[in-house]
C-alpha cells in the first residue's frame, strides 16, 4: 500500500508505474476522496466542538433542540466519511508498489540477463525428459495423481520421494546455518493476510478458497510468515530479522491455463523453502540485503550442480508489491531453455503498511518496516533439472554430493527387471 502523503507528492510517478506494471488505477479519483474525506472530517470536529460548547446544567428547549440538531449532523457526516473512507481504501488497494529505476520497462523480452554459472551439458546420448525418467526409473506417476487428486495430480515414489525430502531438509538447515530463523507455517490463512502480502486483490482467482468463512489456502509460506507480525511495533536493535520458512503451498494456476500441462513443472500443491526478512525502512539496507538472499539461492543451486541465470525482471513481470526483482532460472534440458526456480524480490513498505507492521525507532519514532523474500527451494519443480542435467547414459540418475549424506544414496539405479 503506497500512502496518500506519497500519491499526492508523486502523482505522476505513481501513474506512470501503474502504467508499466499493465494496472488500472484511479489516482484522480484516490485524490479527490482525499479532499473529501479532509473535509468532513474538518467539519465533523467544528460541529463537535459546537456541540461541547452546549451548556452542560439547565439547558433550554432551545439548547436541548440544537443539541440534538448537531447530534444528527454529526451522525450523517460520520455515515458519509465511513462511506467515503471505504471507497477511497478500496481504490488504494489497487494501486501497485513503485519500481526502482534500473527496473526494465515492459514485457519479459526487456527482462535482462546479469549472470549465468554453470556449464550446460553436452550429452553423448539422448536425454531423457524428467517424466520419461520418472516412468523408466519408477519415481513418478502422474496418471494415478490425475485419478486420485485430479489434473495435474501426482505421486512421488521410491528415491524421488527420498530425494524430495532430502532437498527440503538440506536447504533448511543450511539456511539455518546462515543465521536465518527456522519458521514452518500454517498452509490455511484469513483474508487479511493475502491482503496484506499483495495476493488480494490481484490473485484472488489463484488462491483456493475453503468453506469456512475467511479461509484460504497459502500459495507461498510468505504470505502467514509476513502476517506473522501484523500490527505490532518491532524494536529497531532487532532487525533485521531473517527467516527460513517451510510449508507446503497451493496455486489453481488459473492464468496458466493451457501452460505446462505435463509433468512437475506447474501443479496445484508443492513444497516450498522460503527466505523472508524485514528490515528498517532503508533502501540501502534493503539493496544489500537482497544480494544476500540472491547469494543464498545461488549457492545452493552450485551446491546441487546445476547451471542457472539471474534475471532481473522488467515492471511487466513483477508482481504489484515489488520495487525490485530477480528471477534465478535453472537449465532444463527438456526444456532446452532456462525456466524459472526462485524468485527474489524487494517489497519496500508496501506490504508491512497493509499489514501495519512497524519498528520503534531509538528517537521514540515509529516507521514502517521493509520487507524482502526469496525462494530458497520449490519442489517438485527443482526436481525437473536434477533429473535431467544429472541423468546418465545408462539410464541412471547421479545425486550430487551435497545431498547424499540426506538421501543415503549416490544414485538412483536402473531397476532390474526380472
């Protein structure tokens, strides 16, 4: 959420970002509510000054009819102002966070690259794709997951199952290990905190929505992990505060639709291992310490031996809260491309102003905290490039160093078929 104070002093900025990021927005009409919503206010505390200038002993029949003629001008105002303040938050929750300005203007074509590690493998023979692998080696089966759970249903089986839970518990105490709190988060949240993360009202149709009344499904452990402080003043000696989150996530992926409809890469459910920090409101702080959870995710992806590029993404591919974003894409060669695997982005204040998430200051001040998140590992979509780039021409699968210790194997073997 932008503040008023910054709409009005920035205006043009404010359209202009909107504009770039492909969102609607009502700035005019924000700001006319304002000077409505300024006004009766100035009249509802003239009349109420009136009002206490009533005597308070003996009044007479026409004190006591001016009293009650004051009485229903303030009551009317006070419906009008809720009305008007409604209408104005509902407006402001459309408008989208500002980009920095080495942000990229446009569609992913103007995303640009900033750097690449890793050799893409050659190989000798022809690889397989991750569900050809899957099937051959019995780790996966996606028919029965259609069957059982619907489309783009699955089953991890045998070491893939392993290897799966071996991912997700490397990457959590590594991060731990790195000073980041460990946190596992509730996948059912209420409505405030999708608000408060950005979610609504732009994602609305990407979130599943349960019976009961105010209850969704996370589609990312930043949305409670975010919600966690809301409306409480942190201490500034305590920040930032940096945690490792884990839980398991949900998406309808109902702008995809037609996308990626075979194999690991979009489901509906899956795993996730996210970094969140806030942070004092410095943007300079915030810059130093998104290279920190970019660093984070690039190590672990050397670590597993997989090639990747960093992006950094143009207005139209970030999200409304972000000022700032990279994407870490890992090779799959299925896929003969790079394809998106973590997701690191500066949030700025926009989402702890929804959430009114703050920090005393050592002056007795109060500001509102920024806020950062990066995905650390989501599988089973990190699953694709470690099949693949680590598959072998006698049909097996190498694990890479780094996770044998957490799977007990060296390699998923071909089956004997007997």
């Amino acid at each position: 959420m932008l503040s008023l104070d910054y709409i009005r002093n920035n205006k043009d900025k404010v359209i202009q970002a909107a504009k770039n990021k492909k969102r609607v927005v009502e700035i005019e009409k924000i700001l006319e509510l304002d000077e409505q919503r300024k006004k009766s206010i100035h009249q509802i505390q003239a009349l109420r000054e009136d009002r206490n200038k009533q005597p308070k002993s003996k009044p007479s029949p026409e004190d006591i009819q001016k009293g009650k003629k004051l009485k229903e001008e303030i009551n009317k105002l006070e419906k009008e102002l809720a009305e008007i303040e409604t209408h104005l938050n509902h407006l402001l929750s459309f408008v989208p966070n500002v980009p920095l300005e080495d942000a990229p203007v446009g569609d992913a074509s103007h995303n640009k690259q900033i750097k690449t590690w890793g050799e893409i493998k050659k190989f000798s023979f022809e690889p397989k794709n991750h569900i050809q692998l899957g099937q051959d080696l019995d780790l996966l089966d996606l028919e029965r997951g259609t069957k059982v759970s619907g489309f783009r249903g699955y089953f991890l089986k045998n070491e893939l199952a392993q290897l799966h839970l071996s991912l997700l518990f490397y990457v959590f105490n590594e991060l731990i290990k790195k000073g980041y709190s460990p946190l596992i988060t509730p996948s059912i949240v209420k409505g405030f905190s999708l608000f408060g993360s950005g979610q609504f009202p732009w994602g609305e149709k990407e979130v599943y929505k349960l019976n009961d009344s105010d209850s969704y499904l996370a589609g990312t452990s930043e949305v409670p992990a975010t919600a966690y402080f809301a409306n409480e003043i942190l201490n500034e000696q305590d920040l930032p505060k940096k945690f490792v989150l884990l839980s398991s996530c949900f998406r309808k992926e109902a702008g995809s639709y037609g996308k990626d409809t075979k194999g690991l890469y979009r489901v509906h459910e899956f795993w996730k291992i996210e970094q969140l920090v806030l942070a004092k409101n410095s943007l300079e702080e915030a810059l130093t310490l998104h290279d920190e959870l970019q660093k984070n995710s690039e190590q672990i992806l050397e670590s597993l031996e997989l090639p990747y590029q960093v992006v950094l993404m143009s207005t139209e591919e970030m999200g409304e809260p972000q000022i700032k974003k990279y994407d870490t894409e890992t090779w799959m060669p299925s896929r003969n491309a790079y394809s998106e695997t973590m997701s690191n982005s500066i949030m700025g204040d926009f989402q702890t102003r929804r959430l009114n998430i703050k920090y005393r200051k050592k002056t007795g001040e109060t500001e509102f905290c920024y806020s950062l998140n990066n995905t650390a590992i989501a599988t089973p979509r990190i699953l694709i490039p470690l099949l693949e780039n680590h598959q072998q021409e006698d049909g097996s699968v190498l694990i890479p160093k780094a996770l044998q210790q957490y799977t007990g194997f060296d390699r998923i073997k071909v089956k004997v078929k007997v």
